[in-house]
C-alpha cells in the first residue's frame, strides 16, 4: 500500500484500491508545476510527490520514471483537448459548421487554457519516450480535423485538393495564431472567430459567408 504525506508531515496509508486515485494526483501534481515553471528539468519527482502530498518513493509505485510520469502529463492533456474539439466538431448541422466549431474550440482551448496547451507542445521528451501512448492521440486528434477537411471537400463546399495536406496547413496556422496571441498580448488582434474564418477560407476555399 501506498504512504501518502499530509502539508506537515504526517502520514497515513491508502486505502487498498485507490492507486489509479494516486496516479491521477500525481499527474495532476506534475501538471501544476509544468504549468507554473514550463521546465521539466527543473521539476523533480520529489518536487512532484510534495506537491501531491505524498511521500517520494510512492511516485515509483505508479511510474517507473520521472519520462513516463511526464508522457502521462503531455497524454492526459491532450485527450482533453482532443474531447473539446470533437465535442463541438460533432455538434454541427452540416460540414462547414461542424468543421468551424472544432477548430474554433481547439483555439479557445489554447487562448483559455494556456498552460495546459503549452504542457501539450512545449513539453520536451526524450525520444526514447515517444511511445504509442501520445503518438495515438495525436495522430487521432489529427484525423478529426483531416476528416471534417475531407467531409467539406466531399460536399462540393470546399475546394479540391489532398485533405491531409490542408489539415497539415490549418492545424499549423491555428498554432501559429494561438501562440502569437499568447506572446504578443499588446498586439490589436481581430475578433478570434473572424480570424479562423479567414484561415479556413483561404486554404480550404469554403466561402467566408458560410463560416460566420
């Protein structure tokens, strides 16, 4: 069983069973601090176990090593971001729709979200570490927005062309956006909504009337 560490030091065990409870607290607890220092280097497992409350030796009772608790951080993560925008992607009444709302859900996510989306990208692994695990939910949240592309193209409401290609240059524009927004706060950025209109009407040629 599992020691865990209360703020001043006092400590009781789990109870039997509560180990995937433990794992996501410490999950929790890496997130947190990647959030507030943006280093994993500067963040250790003894750091982590503190934060969570728990003693250090407990972190290796749920994860062989400081990379695999960090590829757990980077996954969790990203399935929340993959929920958000296939929650809206399938909300819509017709393609263009459906498309504009995941890709405006996945730029809310980073706008509003900022740490947790940094923790997604800027999060640096070995590249022993890049197991199937984030590979999986990356490359499915990918096919997400190439299937909305291709479901426009299918439609006749966006022009013809390799789905996977445009998604490439949406998906890079997006971040592209996103990101400046985060750095350059001071900078007069049009409404966020108007702005991906404008992003999805050029490279995906579906009119700009049918995105607004």
């Amino acid at each position: 069983m599992v020691e865990r560490a209360d703020r001043s030091g006092d400590r009781s065990r789990n109870p039997q069973g509560e180990g995937a409870r433990l794992r996501e607290e410490l999950i929790a607890a890496a997130g947190r601090l990647l959030m507030k220092d943006g280093n994993p280097n500067s963040v250790s497992l003894r750091a982590i176990a503190r934060e969570a409350g728990v003693s250090a030796p407990s972190v290796y009772l749920q994860f062989e090593s400081k990379d695999a608790l960090l590829r757990a951080v980077v996954v969790e993560h990203f399935a929340a971001l993959q929920r958000a925008t296939d929650e809206r992607m399938t909300s819509g009444l017709d393609p263009v729709s459906s498309l504009y709302a995941g890709c405006l859900a996945y730029c809310h996510f980073a706008i509003e979200q900022p740490g947790a989306y940094r923790i997604i990208f800027e999060t640096p692994l070995p590249s022993s570490s890049a197991v199937a695990g984030e590979e999986r939910l990356g490359m499915a949240a990918f096919q997400v927005l190439v299937d909305g592309i291709a479901s426009c193209i299918a439609a006749g409401v966006a022009k013809p062309a390799d789905p996977f290609a445009v998604a490439t240059n949406v998906w890079n524009s997006m971040h592209g956006m996103v990101s400046l927004r985060q750095h350059l706060t001071r900078f007069p950025w049009p409404p966020i909504d108007d702005q991906l209109a404008g992003i999805l009407a050029a490279l995906t040629g579906i009119d700009r009337e049918a995105l607004t």
